[in-house]
C-alpha cells in the first residue's frame, strides 16, 4: 500500500495565499481568496489566516479554531466537498540531493 502523501510545511505568502510542501516533494501554493466563506469564514481574518500550520498527526494545515484542510484536496488528488476551490498560483516539485 502507498503511503499517504501528507503535509510538511506550509507558509502565508501574504493575502490568501498558501505555500505547502507535501512529503513526495511537491509544492503548491494556493490562493483562497473568494473561498473562505460559509464554515470557513472565520479564516477570511490576516490573523487567523496568518496563523496556519502544520497539524503533525493529520499532516494537514490547520488554523485557530480546529478548523483544518483535507491534505488529499490541497494535494490536488480529491475534489473539495464545496463547489469553491482555491486557485493554483504556482505548483512544482523540490529537487532531492543525495
């Protein structure tokens, strides 16, 4: 069976920008202006949003209020439960070295 590809990092870019790294190398960073509504809306804040992180046992993001994001649909490998999605901005994959 596969392991789960799961979140490593994740930084604010500024705005509703993410940048997530995912544990198989890949990068994208992520803008969730216009999407932060409904449920999510509380995250639509600079401080809230500013204070995304990791969720080491989920390997997901995760932000002030136990809200987090599924790392399948961050990855791009599943379709979110809502209509809204982010935008990618940029998505590449970090260069291993031996």
């Amino acid at each position: 069976m596969a392991a789960l590809v799961r979140v490593q990092d994740v930084d604010v870019l500024g705005g509703r920008v993410l940048r997530i790294v995912f544990s198989d190398g890949l990068v994208r960073e992520l803008d969730f202006a216009g999407v932060l509504t409904g449920v999510l809306a509380a995250l639509d804040d600079d401080e809230v949003f500013g204070a995304a992180s990791v969720d080491e046992v989920a390997g997901t993001v995760c932000f002030p209020g136990g809200i987090d994001f599924d790392p399948d649909v961050l990855h791009g490998d599943a379709a979110a439960a809502t209509s809204l999605q982010p935008s990618l901005v940029r998505e590449y994959r970090l260069e291993h070295t031996t």
